[in-house]
C-alpha cells in the first residue's frame, strides 16, 4: 500500500490536534491518559508532538472521551489555516 504525502495543512491539523491534547491533559500523566484511552503512552507522546498527524478516528475518539473533550471542539480546534485538504 503506498501512502499518500501529507499536506500542509494535513500537518497543521496534527500540531493543532497535539497542542489541544496537551492542553486538555492539563497535569495528567502521558501513561494515566493513554491507559484511560486504551492506547500506548508513547503513541499518545507521538500525536501530542506532530509525529503521528493523522491519527485513526477512534484514537482521537478514545482520547476525546478520556480528556472529556467534545469531538466537535477538536474538528473546530482542528481546522487548517494555510488551506483546505481536499477529498
């Protein structure tokens, strides 16, 4: 399978989607939220960095409800500035 290259704005998305996650970790731990959410504190390390900038939707699904943050204030937090992805 080849992967398609990321965009611009497919890369702001990622570093806005980790800048919010940190921000809505507040003081937890990496490992506390990570296990709340069923997934590995180093690929909760990886989306917080921009490393992983598309993550699957129910990784973000289970970080949203392990952060009790609204899916819908992450598409908004979310949306690129530098342009639009297309579909």
């Amino acid at each position: 399978m080849v992967r398609v290259p990321l965009t611009p704005a497919d890369r702001e998305r990622g570093e806005k989607l980790g800048r919010l996650l940190r921000d809505a970790r507040g003081a937890r731990s990496i490992g506390e939220v990570a296990v709340a959410a069923g997934i590995s504190p180093e690929t909760l390390r990886k989306i917080e960095t921009g490393r992983i900038p598309t993550p699957a939707f129910f990784t973000v699904a289970a970080l949203a409800v392990a952060l009790e943050l609204p899916l819908d204030r992450i598409v908004r937090a979310t949306e690129p500035t530098s342009g639009r992805a297309t579909a």
